[in-house]
C-alpha cells in the first residue's frame, strides 16, 4: 500500500469517527451500538439490533446509512405476508400489458448498497430463501427464472423486538454475525435530556458524510489489508476453548467472519494491525440467546482486558442494588432513607470511586475503557435513580451532582 493510499485510508477511518462520535451525542447511551454497526458495515456483514419497539433502532439505523453519500439505500418492515416481489421487484404491469413479464429492480434490495430490514424474523415463508440468497451471497433469483442477479449490497442492519422462533428463521438469525441488545434509557438524566429535545427548538447539528466509494474501498481493499498477528490468532483460540468450557460454542463460520470484525475494528481506530482491544467485539458475535451473553462478555473481557473484567464484577454489585431499589417500591421514604444510609450510599460511592481508578488505568496503558465505561454509566444510572426515588430530589439537581 502506498503513501497516498494510506493517508486515504487514514481519512476514511477519521471520517467515520466523526460520524460515530456525532450519533453517540445525538442517542443516549448507544456509544457501543454505533461503534459495533460501523465496525460492521466495514466488515461487510450484517447486525440485528434487538430490543422493545421506541429504543430508536430504526432511527439510528437511518441516521447511520443517510451519512453514505451516493450509497442507494433501501428500507423495509417485514410482515409474514410481505412477497418477495415487494422486496426485490415488483412486476411492471405496462410491460405484462404488452406481454412481457419484467420485474422492476429501481429503489428495492436488488439495487440497495444498504439496507435496513425492520422485524426480519416476520419474513414470510414465501420470501425465505430469497432473503437468505441475498443475505448469503448478495444475489437474487428472478421470478421469471434466468441469470441470477448480482446486487451491490455492503451490508444490511437487521432490527427487531423479539428473537427468532422456528428452524425457518434460525437460518436467517446465523446469517447476522452481529447481534446487538438495545434497552431503554437507564440514567434518568439522559431521559430527562430527551424528554427536554422534544420541546426545545432543534440546534443544527454538524453532519459528517462519507462518499460511497470512499466506504467501498476500505470494505473491499482497506479492512482487509489490516494485519492479524500471531498473538491474536492465539488469543482467539484461548476464548473459544474457555467458550466451550462453559457450553457456548458457535460455528466455524461465525468464528472465521468474526475474522473481518477484528480488522474492521482496527481500523476504524487508524491502526494497521488488531491488537487485543479489538476482541471486545466479540461479545457481539458469540451468543445465541441474550441470557448467554454476559457469560460471553466475561470470557472476552478476561481475556482482553483485566480492568473491564473488575468493571463487570462491580456490575454485579450495580445490579444488585439497583433490584433492591425496585424491590422496594411503595414503601415509605424513612425507609428507603434509611437504606440508601446503610447500604447503597456507599457501595456505590466505592463503585464510583474504583471504576474512576481502573478507567485512568485502562486508558494509561492504552486499553479499551469502552466495558469500564458502560458501567460507570450504569452506576451514574443507578444512583440517579436512588437520589430521584429514595431521596425525592429532582432530575435537575441529580445532573448537577453526576
């Protein structure tokens, strides 16, 4: 690669930063979600985001793919009755008119570099094996039969409320290397900032784009030249026999594509060679059902960064008082006074405290904080809600103590 590629390379990764950082200000506690679907995208594959409907799935999704100059983009909610035609074509009726049977490929999946597939798992039966061809392999077969067509497609964000159910779709669910869990807000001050932009005036926000062409090259040329070296090649192997220890095994595949994710990682961040920290996407790509996943993130964790791993075992703690919060719902305000004296004043004061230390650690020696920091948001969420709930003071004054 020469100078001048590498410094082109340099500008598309500093391009989509500025585009990842833009969406993180503008959706509240989705840092890591809009880093892994750029990280995705790069690598050429497909995310499902999955999570309860208002957790601005859609939205982030659009954002994301508005910011491709000259990229065709194609979107669609799925129902089980949605037919391939309207997918990838319909029939031109002036043409069946005249006796010709031609399907129209303009503005659908067939001509989309990206595209946006709303409740995947509701595909129909009908529209099935095309959905998987696409995804696959990136073509699609004409209902009047003929060549395949080849389509342009870079990668597709997926999005839904609720896992697959059934063998049908369980092939289209392996087909999403990425899956990414979106909940609602948890800190009640990043709430009360969106319930704030609803009725204030919207200040223009900076909008970096991309150019096509730009993403394509580094889809196709600049991700790939991204070197993987030995000790990452180890490290894998290590977390897929501490995955298997623990009964969580994916394919081949999966491990093989995740390949591509690592390089897409590195970068994004400008480096040419995955480094450790790159691993921590995995934790995106190695669970079937959500309930594996923290015991996933672990294993990553462990093995990526050991300041991340503390960070978790503070979760714990975390959530633990944050379930007693919720346990005890209706009773007096002595009450709850007296348990935030004894009990969850200080525990979270040490979380904050220790989570603060490992953070200037992490970033001293050049790891990801990106774990560490997803708890200390959860900690920040948590006594939010125990001053706001347990104490009576208002979101205003909690934002002016965080």
């Amino acid at each position: 690669m020469g100078a001048h590629d590498v410094h082109d390379e340099q500008d598309t990764a500093r391009t989509l930063r500025a585009i990842s950082g833009e969406l993180s200000d503008r959706f509240y506690e989705r840092d890591d979600v809009v880093r892994t679907l750029v990280v995705t995208l790069l690598a050429g594959q497909h995310s499902l985001v999955l999570g309860p409907p208002g957790t601005a799935k859609s939205e982030m999704a659009r954002e994301l793919t508005g910011r491709i100059e000259g990229a065709s983009y194609w979107e669609i909610l799925l129902s089980k009755f949605t037919s391939p035609t309207r997918m990838f074509g319909p029939i031109d009726v002036a043409a069946l008119a005249r006796g010709e049977y031609r399907q129209v490929y303009d503005g659908r999946a067939t001509t989309a570099h990206i595209a946006f597939i709303d409740e995947i798992f509701k595909c129909s039966t009908a529209a099935l094996n095309e959905t998987l061809g696409y995804l696959n392999e990136r073509i699609y077969h004409p209902e009047s039969g003929g060549e395949p067509i080849s389509c342009p497609l870079i990668g597709a964000i997926t999005a839904s409320n609720e896992l697959a159910s059934g063998e049908d779709l369980a092939a289209i669910y392996d087909r999403l290397l990425v899956r990414i869990e979106v909940g609602y807000l948890a800190d009640p001050s990043n709430f009360a900032a969106l319930v704030r932009s609803a009725v204030r005036r919207p200040v223009p926000q900076t909008r970096t784009t991309i150019e096509l062409a730009a993403l394509q090259q580094a889809v196709t040329d600049g991700v790939p030249a991204v070197e993987v070296p030995d000790m990452i090649v180890d490290a894998v192997c290590t977390l897929r026999a501490a995955l298997r220890r623990r009964e969580l095994v994916a394919s081949d595949r999966r491990w093989r594509q995740s390949v591509s994710l690592l390089q897409a990682s590195a970068y994004l961040d400008g480096r040419p060679a995955v480094a450790e920290t790159d691993l921590s996407v995995l934790t995106h790509v190695l669970w079937d059902s959500p309930a594996e996943r923290p015991a996933v993130e672990r294993e990553v964790l462990q093995l990526v960064n050991p300041d991340a791993k503390e960070a978790l075992d503070l979760a714990d703690v975390i959530e633990e008082l944050e379930t007693q919060l919720d346990a005890m719902a209706g009773q007096s305000r002595e009450a709850l006074s007296e348990w935030v004296i004894k009990k969850a004043h200080n525990k979270l004061a040490m979380a904050g405290k220790r989570l603060e230390k490992l953070r200037l650690e992490a970033a001293g020696s050049g790891r990801s904080t990106a774990a560490i920091d997803r708890v200390a948001g959860r900690q920040r969420a948590v006594r939010a809600r125990v001053l706001t709930e347990a104490l009576g003071m208002d979101a205003s004054m909690v934002q002016a103590q965080l």
